[in-house]
C-alpha cells in the first residue's frame, strides 16, 4: 500500500484526489457509494504488477475530493466531466473504466457520452437500466424508487432541502 501514490488534480473546477500505481494502459477505478479510491487498493495492486497504470480517484463530493456545495453540481455531465477531465490529465485518449455502484452509473453515462474515450468498460453491481434518468420528465431517484421502492438505498439516503 505504500507504493501507491497519491496527488490532487485541477478537474472540471474541483479538486481531485487521485490514487494511482504503475505504467502501461490505464485502468481506470470508479467507486460506488460510499466508498473512495480505498475500495479498489486490492485491483490498484494486482493490476499494477501486471502492466497497468491503474487510476482511482474519489468521486466528486467523497473523500479528499472537493464537494461542490450546491446540488445542481452533481448532475451526470458533471460526474462524467470530471472523469473526461482527469483522463485528458492522464494524457491518454482512451482508458479501460472499471466501476462500482454509484461507480457504475457514472461508468453508463461515460460511455453513452463518451464512448471515444472508453476502451472497455467492466461493471460491477449496476446493469444498464435505461429506464432510469433518461426519461427527462423522471428524476433520477425517482426511478429508483418506483423501480426499487422506498427502502433501495439510494432512496434511503436522499436529504429533502426545506425552502
């Protein structure tokens, strides 16, 4: 675990925190919820011995990564700009994605907006639900709810603002 390095990176108008280990092909690590780059140490290590640069940062909002705020900075564009940010940073143009979780939904969105940048995409826990988010009249959590009920919990971890 000491061999892994870790640095922040200017991303999309947020900070960054990125750990990462090796040379070669970059594997790019996505966490879910709520976990940080910790969750994929195990890969960052296997990989690495095996010739790969593997890449895993904490998600905007996690970790040591700058949270933004306000909720209207977390909207898909923002999560898969930030990714397309770090990887322009990486100085690649295409990366093998890997993602988890909430991981994985950023990993969907990356690939149906940037398919030029993906070389493969491996997910984990969250199939391609097209269903969700992409009917522009449903929210996102809202589709999971009517999808998965009130006890999903991604439902059971939403905060309600009072304005």
């Amino acid at each position: 675990m000491d061999t892994i390095k870790h640095r922040t990176v200017e991303v999309n108008g947020i900070k960054m925190h990125v750990a990462e280990k090796g040379e070669g092909p970059v594997v790019l690590f996505l966490h879910g919820f709520p976990e940080l780059w910790y969750s994929w140490r195990h890969q960052i290590l296997g990989l690495s011995s095996l010739g790969y640069r593997t890449i895993a940062p904490d998600l905007r909002g996690y970790g040591d990564t700058e949270a933004p705020g306000s909720v209207t900075s977390y909207t898909c564009f923002h999560l898969v700009g930030d990714v397309i940010a770090l990887i322009d940073s990486l100085g690649v143009e295409k990366v093998f994605v890997v993602g988890h979780d909430w991981g994985a939904i950023i990993g969907w969105y990356l690939c149906l907006f940037r398919p030029d940048r993906v070389k493969a995409y491996v997910c984990l826990s969250v199939p391609f639900r097209p269903f969700l988010g992409r009917d522009p009249k449903i929210k996102t959590v809202d589709g999971f709810r009517a999808a998965c009920g009130d006890d999903f919990y991604i439902c059971r971890f939403q905060v309600i603002y009072m304005r």
